[in-house]
C-alpha cells in the first residue's frame, strides 16, 4: 500500500469504526497487536487482539464513555509501513472506569497511537495516553498544582 493508503486505513479506524464497528473485519488482521498500558496500571503490555475483539472494545467504550464519545485525528504522519497519529478523546464517563463507578464528567485527554499496517490490514498498534489529565479530570487525583501547595504545606 502506499503512504497515502495506509492513512486512509488509520482515519478509517478513528471516523468510522467507533459508530461502525463492523468494519473491524476490512481494517484489522485477523490476529494483531496491541501495545499499551492498560487504564490504571503502570506496566506495558503487549495485547494479542483480532476484529471481533475490537469490536467488543468499541462497545465497552460506548458504555463507558456515553454514546457520544469520539476521538479526532489532531496530526498524522506517516513513512513506509507506520502511520503515526496525535488524537484526542471527547467522552463523558458513564460506566464503570477501571473499577471507578460512572462520575458522569467530561473528558477529554490526547494520546499519540503508532500503526503498522502489513497486507492493507492494521497489524499492530502502540498506544500511549494522558492518564494523569484523564484521573485528574475524574477526580480521582488531584490537580498538580493542588498536590504541591499540599507537600508545602507540610514543611
């Protein structure tokens, strides 16, 4: 595939699988990794995934993060086989988040995903996330600024 037609692919991942979850089966390998750390751990992991099991994320992203949620492509870069892309996700958190109940808050926080694609199919994904923004603006930790006045305080 040229350059042109791998971004093709990965927009495809952002604008039309998350309400299209069928595509799934077009734009994945049938046996692709995933890399990332997954919401409250501190250790990466490498995630054996396939089309039927990103569709079920995309419904657990939907419980989760309102009917409503999205994800914009803010910059896409891409050379040979890999298409980088700096995004950012809109949601309102209305499931359960990593055993925190639904808080009903807006989000939203920027990442920056990289793409292989083999054989005009995604093959592999690493993903890296603000999780601090997106705990602060759960209210699960506290504004940095909150947390230092804190530490001075106590000196």
């Amino acid at each position: 595939m040229s350059i042109s037609e791998n971004k093709k692919l990965v927009r495809r991942y952002f604008e039309e699988a998350p309400s299209h979850s069928e595509i799934c089966d077009e734009i994945f390998s049938t046996s692709f990794l995933f890399h990332t750390i997954q919401q409250a751990s501190i250790t990466p992991q490498t995630i054996e995934s396939n089309p039927q099991k990103e569709k079920e994320a995309y419904k657990w992203l939907e419980n989760v993060w309102s009917p409503d949620w999205r994800m914009t492509v803010d910059e896409m870069i891409a050379e040979d086989d890999r298409v980088m892309v700096r995004w950012t996700f809109y949601g309102i958190q209305q499931g359960e988040y990593s055993e925190l109940s639904p808080t009903n808050k807006p989000v939203n926080y920027s990442g920056i995903n990289i793409f292989r694609i083999v054989d005009e199919k995604i093959a592999e994904i690493w993903d890296i996330y603000d999780r601090l923004w997106l705990w602060q603006q759960l209210g699960v930790l506290p504004e940095i600024k909150d947390a230092i006045s804190k530490i001075k305080a106590r000196d």
